[in-house]
C-alpha cells in the first residue's frame, strides 16, 4: 500500500500545534506495519535552518495555480522508514512563521497544487493520498479536477483528517477562479460555497473518499451544530464514509524511565522519580517545596474552546483547596492577564509562565500529580495522554478525545484512569478537582492505584495505523495486510478459493492487472444469485492501469553527486539551475477549464 501523507506541519520539523504531533509520528508507525510511506510538507523557513544540510535535492518543476506559474522545488529526506518530502517556494515558505500571513490561502492553494502536479517526480504513485486540516483540503478538489482530463489521478484515493473543524478556510467567492484556479461549476454545484464563501474543508469532506476525526466521539460530535461550526450538514450527510480513529502519542519519545528531558527517570514499578520531580517542578516555578500537596498543571493554548472560561470563574475557590496551581502556554490576551495577576495573589502556591516551552512542559508533565483540561470541544487531545504516560491523573471535560481516553474514577469499585466531568459548568469542574485533591491528601494507596491504571493505558500508534491501513483498504479495494499470492498447488484449482467471498478475494489481484474486461479468473463459479461486483470500493470505475506510463520517467538519483552540492545550499535558490531535471512542462493549467467531474 503506498500512501502519501500531506500536512501543513510535523515534528521535529515544524510545529504550532497537535497536528504536527500526530503527523510526525503516524507515518512512521504505518511504515512499521509494511505500508510504503511518503510525508509531504512546505519547505519552511525554519526547516531550511534546521535540517537544511540533510535535504536531498531532487529536482524543480513549475506548478500552475490560476493564472500564476510558479517555480516549486522538491526537496527529500529518508527517517524511520518513511520518506519525508519539502515542497520549495521561497515566495511563500520562506517566512519566519508557518501561518498568519494575509496570503496563506494563496500559499496553501500552492501548496495543494504544487502536492499534486510533483506526483510525477516522487518515488511512488501513491494509492493514497492523506490529507489534513483545511491546509490541504484542496488535495481532493485537485485530484477530481484534474482526474476530468488524465486518468492517472481518477487511480488515487483520498482520505481527509479533520483535527479541528473551527478552522476551514474559507475566502471571499471570488478567489473560486482567480486565486484556486476551478472552474465555477464547483460552486454552482455547491461542492465548495457555504454561506456564500469558498470553504475548502467542505469541499474535501464531500470530495475525500473517507474522512477521519481524530476520535470516535469527535466524529460524532461533528454531527452537531454546537461542535460543527456550521458544517454539521454535511458531516451527518457525509456520515457513511465518516470515521474516528483516535489519535496516539509517540510512546519512545514520551516514556518517563527514558526521557532526558525530566530531572530523574521512572517508571510505574518504582515512582521515587516523580517525587523528586514534583521538587524540581516546585524550585523551578518558585512554588512551595510541599511534598504532599498536589500540583495540578495546565499546559495549554490559552485560547476559549480550551475551557480556561471555567478555571477563571472558579479560581479563588481552586486556591481554598490543599493544592497548587502552575499554568504554562501563551494566547489569548484575557486569560494571559488574569493568570498573571491571579498568580500574584498566590505566590508560592500558583506560578504561571505565557510562554510555549518544550522543557518546561515535560518538567509538568512529570512533576505535577494532576493534570487539567476542560475543554469546551477537543477533537482529541493529546496532553492529557502524555500526561497520564508520567503518571500525572487526568481531570477533564467529557467532549472528543478526552472522552474517549480519560474514563472516570468509581470509588466503589475502584475503577478509571482520572477524573472527568460532563457539563461545561465551573461548578461541576470545581467538584472534580476537589474530589481529585482530596483523593490524593487522603487516601494516598487509592490515588496511587488510580496512577497506575493511567499509567498503563496504551496510547501507541501501533492501534490507530492499524485502524487507518483499515480505511485505506477499504477505499482502494486491496486487502491489507496483503494477501499473499497463492502459490496455488501446481495443477488443482486451489478449491479453497472458490468458496472466498468475492469481495474479499478478488481485489488483491484485481488490483493491478486491469480487471475489467477479463472474466476474473478464479472468479466464475460463482455459486449464488447475486453477480458479484468485482470491486465494492471505488466510485469510478476502477481499473486504472499503473500510472507509470505516464509518469515522466524519473531519471532522479542519476547525479548526486551534483545534487548533494545543490543542497549544501539548503534555500534551493542556488540549487535551482544546477541539476534541475527539467520537467517538460506540466500541461495547461486548471483555471477555467472544462467542468468539474461532480
Ligand atoms: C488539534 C486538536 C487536538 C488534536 C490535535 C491532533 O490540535 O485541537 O485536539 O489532538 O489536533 O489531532
């Protein structure tokens, strides 16, 4: 299965937010469970500086947006198995930040663009292309576009993420042509307008062959108008190729008994470590050195839907309890001030620092023995994973991801991995952090058996990839894991094929040898009524012969010798005239062509 993964950001190369978490580690977890993969991301300014000495030059290509005909340079590099691919343009990646520019529709409309028209330089034809956010939500839209003239792109299948749906690009209707280069017909059709706007995450989930949330809880949630930010709709319409695989944690990375980051390792058979970095935490925030009072950590964007609402409601009364406060992250103006003066009022037992800052993070996560997020919404959440990984007891908000991951302490049973609560009220919350706190002053062998059941959740990836290869089978009709080829027992028709449900059995060859016409061989007994469709999955008609042909042969690692020197000088300017396989020029353009196929 050959799958190209298409992000906006990931880690270590580029981060805002939990997407690059998530794209930075999935990949390589399909890599380990045999999937071929490849990961596509803007070359960034700060990729350039960072990694610019490892990146491979493999050649340059223009790309056509409307009526503009830009250069892209396409940049690689190989780790964990997967194939990690930086689309090159100065003009809009080489800015000091990743998003916020008054362009970034332009910039991301590129880099759809550009994600599809290099297919033909990668080192696979992908069966998949995996999409996330509204970022590249016009991946899908490209693809049926351009699939209208050339068959290779009708071969490919989609699948878009949503992590967050309040983020959907939408722009003014006129940019439909001028600035993405479609045809009218996609909004006359309403494929891609919604309340008069171009939206762009409504046009790939009605195009995208199947689209995730982030957890299964968010995608039910995103049938609701109080979740959907107006999409809900066509979220309930698109509901049968809706699904929710929950998102893990890079568990090598995130591993207490291993982590440099914390002052001292531990693991869950001996937790000496924690306390002593409960003492860090404290002389590092400037907190009472209080052994047996609980911290409870936020570590969050300072933005609404992170429900930071109900802690300034109920503050003062989170500040009667035994307990102390740290707060780390930065936003929204409101919140940053109200902490920083609410921490004032409690010096040594509430400490707050606005800032975004990796080891401060981890230095919480391990030191505090509460961990809070009451979330208004979260698609899935993954601090309160990481958390609960070092040992640090979850409390939150029954929405998305938190709800499918944090299951509620039961006293009478002694059961759950944290504490949550249902509605967003600050009471309710407020009864939660104190039954919490009091749990951990008062019944200590309680709180600590509670530990250890977070502690032991598996938030591996290796279930959610195994989830995904799921989707992308089913959307592209090949078996996965793959079947291996029979080696049929020389003469008698292996009679155990005949009885194979023909879903099942044909596609693993159907796949590849164009299947159309010929009577699929192993296929003609065909005992029962009904006549067996030869592939369930695809809405086109399938049977795409292998795009190679078409795929300008790729004389591509001929000189690396030249290239690597190209590279030396990372920004790719100087690379550009060097080696560059000059592409025969990507056909005409898509501005105002023919019709869009639906
Ligand atoms: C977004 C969501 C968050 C999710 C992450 C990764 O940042 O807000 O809940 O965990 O994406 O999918």
């Amino acid at each position: 299965m050959k799958i190209l993964y298409a992000a906006s950001e990931a880690v270590p190369f580029c981060k805002t937010g939990g997407l690059a978490d998530v794209a930075g580690s999935l990949p390589a977890a399909l890599a380990a469970q045999g999937a071929e993969v490849a990961v596509v991301l803007p070359l960034y300014q700060k990729v350039k500086e960072k990694f610019g000495d490892r990146l491979y030059f493999e050649c340059y290509d223009y790309v056509d947006l409307a009526w503009r005909h830009s250069y892209c340079g396409l940049f690689s590099l190989e780790q964990d198995g997967v194939t990690w691919y930086f689309l090159d343009n100065e003009q809009y990646f080489n800015r000091p930040e990743l998003y916020g520019y008054m362009d970034d529709g332009e910039r991301f409309g590129f880099f759809s663009r550009a994600v599809v028209r290099m297919l033909p330089h990668l080192k696979f034809w992908p069966e998949v292309i995996h999409c996330n956010d509204w970022q590249t939500a016009l991946v899908p839209i490209y693809l049926k576009d351009d699939g209208v003239r050339e068959d290779r792109f009708r071969s490919i299948r989609t699948v878009l993420s949503i992590h967050n749906i309040e983020y959907q690009g939408r722009y003014g209707k006129e940019t439909l042509g001028d600035l993405f280069g479609l045809d009218h017909g996609w909004a006359d059709d309403g494929t891609i307008l919604m309340d008069g706007d171009v939206n762009l995450l409504k046009g790939a989930i009605l195009c995208a062959d199947a689209v995730n949330a982030v957890s299964p809880t968010y995608a039910n949630e995103l049938k609701m108008p109080y979740f959907a930010h107006r999409l809900d709709g066509i979220m309930r319409r698109c509901g049968y190729k809706l699904s929710g695989v929950l998102n893990g944690i890079d568990v090598k990375r995130y591993d207490p008994a291993a982590d440099p980051h914390i002052a001292v390792n531990y693991s869950a058979a001996d937790m000496a470590g924690k306390q002593a970095d409960k003492a860090e935490l404290q002389k590092l925030t400037g907190l009472r050195q209080e052994p047996y009072v609980p911290i409870v950590g936020i570590v969050s964007r300072l933005v609404s839907h992170k429900g930071l609402d109900l802690v300034c409601e109920v503050l003062h009364d989170m500040m009667e309890l035994p307990m102390q406060l740290v707060i780390l992250g930065k936003g929204d103006r409101k919140y940053e001030e109200f902490f920083q003066w609410a921490a004032n009022q409690y010096p040594g037992r509430m400490a707050v620092r606005l800032d975004y800052n990796e080891e401060l993070s981890m230095a919480i996560y391990a030191g505090a023995d509460l961990f809070l997020m009451p979330s208004r919404s979260e698609p899935c959440g993954l601090s309160q994973m990481i958390a609960m990984r070092y040992g640090t007891v979850p409390i939150v908000r029954e929405t998305g991801g938190l709800k499918d991951t944090v299951t509620p302490y039961e006293a009478w049973r002694d059961a759950g991995n944290g504490f949550t609560f249902a509605n967003y009220a600050s009471s309710d919350m407020l009864y939660v952090i104190r039954e919490a706190v009091y749990l951990y002053k008062d019944y200590p062998d309680a709180f600590a058996r509670l530990r250890a059941r977070a502690m032991a959740c598996d938030f591996s990836w290796a279930r959610s990839a195994g989830e995904y290869l799921h989707i992308y089978s089913t959307i592209t009709g090949q078996p996965w894991p793959p079947v291996e080829e029979a080696p049929a027992p020389a003469e008698e028709a292996a009679p155990a094929e005949e009885t194979v449900p023909a879903e099942e059995a044909v596609p693993a060859e159907a796949a590849e040898p164009a299947p159309t016409e010929e009577p699929a061989p192993a296929q003609e007994p065909v005992p029962t009524e009904e006549p067996a469709p030869v592939q369930e999955p695809a809405a086109e008609p399938v049977a795409e012969p292998a795009p190679t042909e078409e795929k300008p042969a790729k004389p591509a690692r001929k000189a690396p010798a030249k290239k690597r020197a190209a590279a030396k000088k990372p920004a790719a300017k100087t690379g550009r005239k060097t080696t560059a396989k000059k592409e025969t020029r990507p056909k005409k353009g898509t501005a105002g062509k023919e019709k869009p196929a639906e």
